[in-house]
C-alpha cells in the first residue's frame, strides 16, 4: 500500500489517510475482507440493501422482485431495442388472464368494465350498457286531445328536456294516430294534418302529415297510425324536445290524436 504524505490534508481533498473517499463502504466500516470472504458472505445474503450504493438494472437476471416496491415513473415495454413487449396478469389458478403485447389487449375468461364519470359501468364482459352510453329519453301518452285552425299548437304531454354534456347525435323517434274531421261534423272539408317535432324552438323535417278530405263517404275519417324518425345533431346543455301540431288548407277541420310518444336516443359525437 502507498503510504499517504503527512504534510498533506487529505480530508479536505475528500480521502482519509489510506487515500479512499471518504464517502466509501471501506472508509466508513474501516474494515476489510478479501475476495473469498466477500464471497462467502454474499452467498450467506450478508450484502443488504444498505451496503450497495448503486444497483445497475440490467445486471439483475434472476431472482424476483415485488412490483409493491416500484413507483412513479413510466413503464416502457418493448420498442425499437427490446422488441415486442409483453405483460401478462394471470388469475388464482395460474391461467392466463390478461394479455397486454404489440398487438393490443386480450382478455381470457373475464372482463373489461369501463365506468363514466359517475361511476356507473358504460362496458363490462357483455359489451355495451345502453342505458349508461346511451341517453334514452322518451314519453308515452294515451290521453286524446286534438288541434284546430291554423296556429301552431303543442300537443299535450309530449314534451321533454335533453341534457348533454357536449354535442351529440340524437335519433328520434315520434309515433302518433289520429285522424281528422269536419268541425261542424256535416261541413265538407279538406284540409292537412300537421304534426312535427320541435327541438329547441325549431321544427324539424321530416314530419308527420296527412290529408283529410271529408263529404258523403268520409274519407280518412278512420283512425291511423302514423311514424317518423331522423338523426339530429343537438348542442350541449339542456334542451327541450315537444312534438306541435297545425292545421293547413282549411278553416273548418279538426284533427283528433290519440296514443302518442316521442323517443330520443343519444349515439354520441
């Protein structure tokens, strides 16, 4: 061993008197073994935690390590110098679960379940919960009612409010029966039925319509059933929905409407 120059302040330098830093295992345990005792100990797991300064992750090819123990960070798996990742849960019986690789995620014999900000499932093992993807709004009215002259009229009882938070496609779906008749009940008449669905204060297309000629045989005096449907694009918020009827071509007619409903389904953006 090199023996130190006394006229030299090694700890100022960072060294003690053998010239190791003073930071080291050595310095700090002023003791030493040789190489077969180092050995031995180590195969003995004398070597803790606290008596290795720095591990190099790429040296550690056996053995296992609790995940419990990792934390923060980005797990990177695969990529251009480590090929196709792979990571893999297994269930209790040892079997394959879940598969996360190159190509996607695959999931054996269990489910995925993705839930809103509510917390409610919106996708678990059986696909898509519609109630939960989809707003469903709707009424059912059985009550009868009816419109005359020409003004604009909201049918009763057939009106709601949508609220989205972001703009979405809606598919509604109105379905009424009705008929017409003269408002004298012996008066000749012809005139239209009109019953359109109204989305926020404006009327929508297609609607529903129907002609009502009435003399000595009256025509269309029977009940009928009648349906549209169409996808429209409704902005965010709350908006209201209601179904309005009006007469055209004639002052003296009468439409009477029966079971009624409007339903409105939201696809998403």
């Amino acid at each position: 061993m090199i023996a130190s120059d006394p006229t030299i302040d090694y700890k100022e330098q960072g060294y003690n008197n053998r010239l190791q830093a003073t930071d080291s295992l050595a310095a700090k345990n002023e003791s030493f073994v040789n190489a077969y005792a180092f050995d031995t100990n180590t195969d003995r797991n004398a070597v803790s935690n606290y008596n290795i300064r720095t591990i190099t992750a790429d040296k550690i090819t056996a053995g296992t390590m609790s995940s419990s123990y990792l934390y923060g960070g980005t797990l990177t798996l695969g990529g251009t110098d480590n090929g196709n990742g792979l990571m893999v849960v297994n269930n209790s019986s040892g079997s394959e679960s879940v598969k996360l690789d190159n190509t996607g995620i695959t999931v054996t014999g269990g489910q995925i379940l993705v839930q809103n900000n509510a917390g409610s499932t919106t996708f678990d093992a059986y696909g898509l919960v519609s109630v939960n993807n989809f707003g469903i709004y709707g009424t059912t009215v059985t009550s009868s009612g009816s419109i005359s002259g020409t003004s604009i009229t909201d049918l009763e009882y057939t009106n709601f409010n949508i609220i989205l938070q972001r703009t979405s496609k809606i598919m509604f779906i109105f379905n009424i029966q009705a008929h017409g008749d003269t408002a004298g009940g012996t008066v000749d008449t012809n005139g239209r039925s009109n019953y359109t669905v109204n989305i926020g204060g404006t009327a929508q297309l297609p609607e529903i319509l129907f002609d009502t000629h009435i003399s000595t045989y009256k025509e269309n005096y029977l009940r009928k059933s009648f349906s549209t449907s169409f996808v429209q694009t409704v902005s965010a918020g709350t908006t209201n929905v209601k179904v309005t009827g009006q007469i055209t071509g004639a002052t003296n007619l009468i439409s009477y409407y029966d079971t009624r409903s409007l339903n409105a389904i939201v696809l998403g953006t």
